[in-house]
C-alpha cells in the first residue's frame, strides 16, 4: 500500500510540474528573489525522491523493481526537464526556456539522488 502511495505521490508531483511548466504560476514568484529556480528545485527534488522510493529503494521493503537504476533515473529526469524547458519555448508565449531552470532542476534531481543514497547507506 505504502508503494501505491509513492507512484500516486510521484504522478502527482509530475503533473503539478507540467502545470506549472505550461500554464499555472506559482504563487509569489514575482516578488521573492530567486523563487522560481527555488521552486523548479524542489519539484524536481520530491518528484524525484517519491520516484526513487517506490522504484529503486524503501526503508523497511528494501530494493524495488530497479534496484541499481538511480543514477539512470536522474540524468533522464534531467532529460525530462530539459525537453519541458524546450517546449516551453515552443508551445507557449509566456514561457520561456531558461538555463537557470534547467540548473536548478538538474539540482534537485541530484539532490533527491544524494539523499537517497545516504538515506539507504544509513
């Protein structure tokens, strides 16, 4: 059941960042310095740590279905963002490709790695 909760959790999260990639803006970024790479950060921070939970390693279930795939996942997380950075470009007028966006989530997804490395060495 905790497993379901984590893919749920990480679809969730996935869908609230294309939303935010293609429509909705979040809430005070205009008026706090650097919260928009703040944000794109830590979306991809938890995306990526809900994602590597349920798929690679749990506390108390141990390995999942891609034990040895973290690393793996993270550069095609980066890819992923990458290409929504680009389509931003593409299918919008009010958004726009940013390399300060793809640092932050490239970032975040390391972040998210580096977490769960330690969290499963601990």
């Amino acid at each position: 059941m905790i497993d379901a909760a984590l893919w749920a959790l990480t679809a969730g999260l996935a869908l609230v960042t294309v939303l935010f990639s293609f429509g909705l803006s979040p809430p005070g970024t205009e008026s706090i310095p650097l919260a928009d790479k703040i944000g794109h950060g830590l979306i991809y921070a938890a995306t990526f740590f809900c994602f590597l939970l349920a798929a690679v390693w749990r506390p108390g279930r141990g390995d999942g279905m891609f034990p040895t795939r973290g690393l793996v996942f993270a550069l095609g997380a980066v890819a992923i963002g990458g290409v929504l950075e680009i389509l931003q470009e593409v299918l919008t007028v009010s958004r726009h490709a940013e390399l300060g966006d793809l640092i932050a989530e490239v970032l975040g997804a390391f972040g998210a790695l580096a977490l769960h490395v330690w969290v499963r060495r601990s």
